[in-house]
C-alpha cells in the first residue's frame, strides 16, 4: 500500500486534475495565531538558537506581527535579527532594531492567487455592506501586499456601477475621477484618491436594479429568437422605405404631453408587457420608481 502526500500553495480545486482530487482527502491548513508564533519563539530560544538574545515583548510581538502567520517566515525572520545582532555585537532586542535591521514585504499576498482574490472579494463585500472601514481596511491590505493600483481602480469602477448604480450617480463619478487621478499622480499620491472613493462608494445608496436588469435582458436575447423592429420605429432615408411603411405614424415624444409619447410601443411585437428595470426605493432610484410609474399610468390611461 503506497500512500502519497502532496502539499500546494495554490487552491487544488483549480491546480490539482480533478480525477485526482475525487480520490484524495484535502487538508487546508490555517495560518498561525499570535500565541502559536510565540510558542515557536520559546521553543526556538528553549533549544539554543537565539545564543543567548533577549527579546522585549514589544519586539517578540513585532516579530509575530511580520510573519503574518507564517511560521518558516517566522523562523526566517528570528535567524535575520540573530544575524545582525550577533554582527553589531547586541545582547538585547527592542523593536527600534528590528525596524533597522529586517526588510520586511512579508504580507501574504499571491498576485493571481487564492490571497489576492480572497482580499479583493473581501473589498468589494465591504463596499456592498455599506462598511467605510473594512473596504479601506482591505484596500490597505492590498496596496501594502503590491497589488497594481490601477487594477483597483478598475475594481473601484466596477463596484460603482455594480453595487450603487442609479441610487447615486455621483459614485460612478467619483469612482472614475479616482482613477483617472492615480494615473495623473501615481503612487503613494495617487492611492489617496482611491481609499476616499471606496469610502464614498461604501456610504452611497446602493442598487443593483441596473446590473439586473442588464444581465436578465442579455439572457432573454441570447436565448430569444431575432425580432423583427417595429415598422414605425425604423429609418426612413430612402424612398421606397417609406413608400414601405417605415417610420409611419412614428410619434415625436418631445411633440407630446409631458414629453412622452403615452401609449408608444418601442419593443418588438409580443414583449410590449416586459419590464427588466425595476428600481429600488433608495437614493435616486426612488425618484426614478416615481417616474416611472407616473409614465405607466399615463400608457393605462391612454389605452
């Protein structure tokens, strides 16, 4: 009986042959608590490895804080301070030394990886719960880890129009100013526009009405039979297109009563009843539902 072990830092249900993966058992392991990293720390010091170096608590805390639950980052970093210290002759470290001494970039942060769409998932969740400080808490997470900026800010735009929409325009607005500014300023200037439009956008008024009512009208068309335009609705620039009906009878909606054409049919014949767009009662979009449904009344009223 053989039994293979295998180990990937890359999520198996996209890396590993799914025939494969039926007939193992997955074992996802957890990143490592403070209190675990600091029982490493004794075990290492325990054992010798430190030669006799004593730790301030602040700097011990430090040291855990910047393996960011790794612990061969942690062992790694341990071995870097032993190092410097045993070189520039320090019995005692504090955590002005470890400032000086280590270069840190030890953030967990895989671009391309589970991390980089785990945390990006995380943000725009932050952003459609209305939670100004866990979407720049996120943001913070991903600029500290080197994610590309202007990616964000295409993220940024994409949550505006997804998540806010029509219940305040403004967002959309602000979304793409940010981006436009971080390519003006660049980093670190420029990043500064980023975090205040999430803050922005996490305040505004959200609405997915518009993203819905696009996807469910691309799903009817993809699925849906290629209906002819309505005869009135169609140009008209030759001749024999109008002596064929084109345009006839086509009504002028600025020539009408409260500039709308009450009773017009403008869908294809047999969708005359569909309402994909259905705003929600927040923000602008309650206005645009008054709208809306005063339009409706007056196409009732005209029957």
């Amino acid at each position: 009986l053989l039994t293979f072990i295998g180990a990937t830092t890359e999520n198996p249900s996209f890396e590993v042959n799914a025939a494969l993966l039926s007939r193992a058992q997955v074992y996802v392991l957890q990143s490592l608590s403070r209190d675990e990293l600091l029982a490493l720390f004794r075990r290492a010091a325990a054992q010798g490895a430190l030669d006799g170096l004593q730790f301030d608590d602040d700097a011990r805390d430090a040291l855990a804080g910047y393996a960011d639950g790794d612990a061969r980052r942690f062992l790694n970093l341990l071995e870097q301070t032993r190092t410097a210290a045993l070189a520039r002759k320090v019995g005692r470290i504090d955590s002005a030394f470890l400032g000086e001494v280590l270069s840190i970039n030890a953030r967990r942060f895989d671009k391309g990886g589970d991390a980089f769409y785990d945390q990006i998932s995380a943000l725009h969740k932050s952003v459609r719960g209305s939670n100004p400080d866990a979407a720049l808490y996120w943001l913070s997470r991903m600029l500290d880890g080197g994610a590309d900026p202007r990616y964000l800010s295409r993220r940024i735009v994409r949550m505006a129009w997804e998540d806010i929409g029509l219940a305040d325009p403004r967002a959309m607005q602000i979304a793409n100013d940010a981006a436009l500014t971080y390519e003006r300023l660049g980093s670190p200037e420029g990043e500064l526009a980023l975090g205040q439009a999430v803050i922005y956008l996490a305040i505004a008024a959200k609405s997915n009405a518009g993203y819905k009512a696009y996807n469910a009208a691309r799903a009817f068309v993809a699925q849906d039979q290629s209906r002819p335009v309505p005869v009135h609705l169609r140009n008209a620039p030759t001749k024999l297109m109008q002596e064929l009906g084109y345009g006839h009878d086509y009504r002028y909606a600025h020539d009408e009563p409260h500039g709308y054409a009450a009773g017009e049919t403008y869908m294809p014949e047999g969708l005359e009843d569909v309402h994909w767009y259905e705003p929600v009662p927040r923000g602008l979009e309650s206005k645009i539902a008054d709208k809306l449904a005063f339009l409706r009344q007056l196409d009732e009223d005209a029957k």
